[in-house]
C-alpha cells in the first residue's frame, strides 16, 4: 500500500487524526485506537483516501502495540518528505490499562469531538 503525494505549500503545519485505529496484538485480540500525525510540509502530503485505506488495512496486521507509531512513522516517512514528522496514538483502554504511544517529534494533539457540521 503506497501513500500518493500531493503537491501543497511548502511550511503548512498538519495535524490528522482518525479514530479509526484497528489492528491485532499478538494474541489475536483487536486493539483500537485514535492516531494523531503532525508534521510541517516540505511542499508535500499524502492522499487522505490511501491513507484511509492503509488505515484500514492495519486491521489484518499482527503487532506487539508499542510498535503502532513507529510502523505508522516509517510508512509516512517512506512516502513523503517532512520536518519535525510525530505520531501519537492513543489505545482504548484493555484490561482497565489506557496506552499513548508516541514516535517521533512531540506535540500536544488537538482532540476534536468527531461531529458532521452541515
């Protein structure tokens, strides 16, 4: 799964999130979650649809949950080019256990009701 570039101005600062996160920990049990991306633009970004759908192919993929951001980094970083790229996400809590996983540059994500505005 590749990410398609798309051409924007070079220093726009972004910040995505999906609430989407869905993949398998090793036991085979679903980990969910909310991903937060932010970097500033080299002139650069990706596709919002490929990456909807690399999204969702995570839900076939095994992984220990400590991996999740670093595996969202490097696909990220294999497609466009970036400064200060970060990611965080934050697991649903299992067994009464809340996770944020962070990699990458820090920032505070801004967290947003998920509300359809007409």
């Amino acid at each position: 799964m590749t990410l398609k570039k798309i051409t924007i101005q070079e220093g726009t600062n972004i910040e995505y999130s999906s609430k989407e996160l869905l993949f398998l920990a090793q036991s085979g049990q679903p980990y969910r979650g909310t991903v937060y991306i932010n970097f500033n633009s080299q002139g650069e970004t990706f596709n919002l649809l490929d990456f909807k759908k690399y999204i969702t192919s995570l839900r076939s993929v095994t992984m220990n949950s400590e991996d999740i951001a670093y595996t969202i980094y490097k696909k990220i970083e294999a497609s466009i080019s970036t400064n200060k790229l970060g990611i965080i996400v934050d697991i649903t809590a299992r067994g009464g256990i809340q996770q944020r996983i962070s990699f990458g540059e820090s920032f505070l994500p801004v967290v947003k009701e998920n509300v359809f505005q007409v």
